[in-house]
C-alpha cells in the first residue's frame, strides 16, 4: 500500500501516524499479555472452590421464604426491623442534608471562575480530590473508630463523603456555565455579587438539585453497606444476622434493600426530572 | 445591550429577565435578595408592552422563540433607561422575517424615544434599509462613514472587503 499524508502532514498508512499504530499493538498485545496472567495466577485457586450447586441449596435456600410459617416469620421479622429501617433512612437523609449544604458554599472556592484566584482554588480542588479517593467504607471504618458504632458514625461518615464529592461536583457545574448571561449581568451594570446571583446561580440550580438528589441515592445504598462495619441500621442488622446464620431475616433484609434501593431510584429519577 | 445569542436566563420568567436590567441602580443587598421595587416592575411591564409582549410576562424565556426573546432582551435594554441602545450581532440568530421584524422595532424606538441605536452587524441589506448612517470596518480602520445610500457595489470591495480576501473571487 502507498503511504498517504494525514492531517498533521505525517506519512501513515490508513490516516493514522505510524508512532501512534505501533503504541495501538503494544497496547493490544500488553493487554492480552495481562489478561493470560490473570488468569493463569486464579488457577490454583479455582481448584479448590467446592461445587457451588451445594451451596446455593444450603445458603440461599433459607433466605427464601419456603412454607406459610416461613411467611409469618418474616412478618413478625419484619416488624422488628422496622427500626434499623428508619435508622438506615435517617442516616442517608441527615448525611446527604448536610453535605449538600456545606457543600454549596464551599463549591464557589473550588471552582475555576476567577472569583477566587486560580491558584487558591486549584489548591483547594486537589485537596477535595485527594478526600474522594478515600472509598466510603475507610471512612466509615475511621468514623466509627473515633465515635463509635452506632446511627450517628453513619450519619457523619455520609455527611463527609457526601460533602467531599458534591463540593467537586458542583464546582465543576459552576465552571462549565454560559457565558453569555454573565456578560449581560456586567452590561446592565450588576457588580460581581449580582453576577453571581442573576449569572451563574440560575444556571448552575437545576444541576444542584439533581446532583444532590442523585447522592442522596447513593447514600442511601452506602448506608446498607457502611452498617456491615458497625455504622448503624440495617446494614449492622445484616451483618449480625448472617454471623449467627439466621438466613431467613438475611433473605428479609436483602429483600427490603433491594425494594428500597428501587423506590428511591424511581422517586429521585421523577425529581430530578421536574427540577432539570 | 443586546448580543447575538441573546443572553438570557431561559429558566427564569420573562418579568424576571426584563427586571435585571434594574440591577445597575439598585443596591447589593436588595439584588441579592431579589428585591425588585413596585415602580420597578412596573416599568419592567411598561417596558414588554412597548417591545410587543404585553402579556408574556409570566412565561419562562425558554419556552419563546427566537425573535421573542430578543425582544424581551430589548425591553430589558429599555428599563435602564439609557439614551443608547448598543446591538452586537443582534439578528445574526434569527430568520429572514424575524430578523426584519427586529430592526424595525429598533427603529421604531429610536424615532419614538430618541434612542440612539448603534448596531454591529455584517448584514449590508439590512443595514442599508433600515440605518440612518453607516460606519465600515476594514482591517481595523474605518473606511467608510456616510448614508447607506452611498454604499454601492463597486464601494463596497474597497471598502469592508478585506486586503486579504480581494481578487479571490
């Protein structure tokens, strides 16, 4: 084949430069190459697990309600659980409350505008990135380590993260807004706080709102997970149940997540579609 | 002022849209609280009846089409009660009728009002039938200033053509 121009005036085969199509095959074969050692290092493992099939009868099995007196009992289960329900509720409401609030201010020094110089909220913004790559449950961990188990380390462990991720996701929402109506605000004569209120708050509030009832979401799922370390509601509940086997109130549990994590899905997906 | 793309806040009202043109002459703290006085918003209504959206005020600006909202920037332009009106590219967005619609509002305003409109625009038909003087650009100077009338065919290739583009087709 003859060797054609592309843009940047390089000689290529198809269009693309010849550095870049070999870094493509390296890149394949580098990736293959780690796809063989992936597996080559779980065989020695895969020899040992035992057949699932067995263990799906004695581990699922129970969790499924099988007779009338297995209905009843999780009847009766469910009303104990009634607590760490509201609990699990309480804690993703209150964490997300606060964050969003704390949030909201601390959004306008994180972000590239101008109004704070670059520098400052660059520094500020790196900060906030290293918090969220701290996973939640190293937090909730941290938070329960310093006070205690219980609803209250769930409610500030969501708090924190919840603050942390919606401070970068709002800044980055007040960085990528239009222009234009700012200009406007400066050619009636607003001063800057008028810019900010008529310029940049009208167009960042619709992503807000979804934002923050996007996390609320999420929290309400890491909440389920925070109480397996001890944080409080039904997640703890979850954990203290499969230690003592009792399989049925597990199945429950899994049961109710699953219902609940649905219903906010759907609550919050007709929310975000009224407010954007 | 008016711009090209209009600059608006689609989803506020268009009351609200026209009242923030009072901005300039009010203080921090009632903007902040978007305090508006009664005169105020009277002269925001007055305003939209005299650009021809007497009644819309209540509408949300993303729900009006194109030549609408360049006039409920015009009627937000009117409430600073300004004595010039400065347009940038202010039809560039908009039809062939709409665009004509416009600039006979303008004119209209500043035969009725006294307002001095000064308009930047690249559109030689429009600016010959309804501007009262013409003021060309080229390379960075002005090479012509005088009543549309004079602007003919063979002036205009020395005139606003740029050296670059001449003799290119």
């Amino acid at each position: 084949m003859d060797p054609i121009t592309n843009y940047s005036g390089r000689k290529t085969l198809d269009g693309r430069s010849i550095l870049s199509s070999i870094f493509v095959y390296l890149f394949i074969f580098l990736f293959v190459a780690l796809t063989v050692w992936s597996f080559l290092g779980l065989i020695p493992d895969l020899a040992n697990i035992r057949n699932g099939s067995d263990g799906v009868k004695r581990f699922v099995g129970p969790m499924i309600p099988q007779s009338a007196a297995n209905w009843r009992d999780d009847f009766s289960i469910l009303l104990t659980l009634k607590i760490a329900l509201y609990s699990t509720i309480q804690m993703a409401v209150a964490g997300t409350v606060v964050g969003a609030l704390f949030a909201f201010p601390a959004s306008f020094f994180a972000a590239r505008t101008g109004i704070i110089p670059r520098p400052v909220s660059g520094g500020i913004k790196s900060v906030f990135n290293i918090g969220r790559s701290v996973p939640t449950i190293i937090v909730a961990l941290i938070v329960v380590g310093c006070v205690g188990l219980g609803d209250a380390a769930g409610a500030i462990t969501l708090a924190l993260v919840t603050f942390v991720t919606l401070t970068k996701l709002f800044a980055e929402a007040l960085e990528t807004v239009n222009p234009g109506p700012i200009e406007a605000v400066k050619a009636v004569g607003g001063n800057s706080a008028s810019v900010f209120v008529y310029g940049m708050i009208p167009q960042v509030f619709p992503v807000y709102v979804s934002t923050a009832l996007y996390s609320l979401e999420m929290n309400l799922q890491s909440s389920f997970i925070i109480g397996l370390v001890g944080a409080g509601g039904l997640g703890a509940e979850l954990m203290n149940d499969v230690r003592v086997y009792n399989l049925q109130a597990v199945g429950l549990i899994v049961f109710i997540m699953i219902v609940g994590v649905n219903l906010v899905d759907y609550i919050s997906y007709r929310l975000r579609r009224v407010f954007a | 002022m008016i711009f090209q793309e209009f600059n608006l806040l689609d989803r506020l009202t268009v009351h609200k849209n026209v009242l923030v043109g009072r901005l300039g002459y009010m203080t921090s703290l009632s903007s902040v609280l978007h305090r508006f006085s009664k005169t105020d918003r009277a002269l925001a209504l007055e305003c939209l009846k005299r650009v021809g959206l007497e009644g819309l005020d209540r509408r949300r600006v993303r729900d009006l089409s194109g030549g609408q909202k360049q006039r409920v920037a015009i009627a937000r332009a009117l409430v600073q009660q300004a004595q010039i009106l400065i347009a940038d590219e202010a039809t560039a967005n908009l039809d062939l009728v709409t665009k004509r619609e416009i600039m006979g509002l303008i004119v209209d305003l500043s035969q009725q009002n006294g307002l001095t409109a000064i308009l930047s625009m690249h559109d030689l038909d429009l600016a010959k039938r309804y501007c009262t003087r013409i003021v060309g650009l080229k390379d960075g100077r002005i090479t012509f200033d005088a009543k549309p009338g004079e602007l003919t065919d063979e002036v205009i290739e020395d005139v606003l053509i740029p050296t670059r583009a001449q003799g290119n087709g």
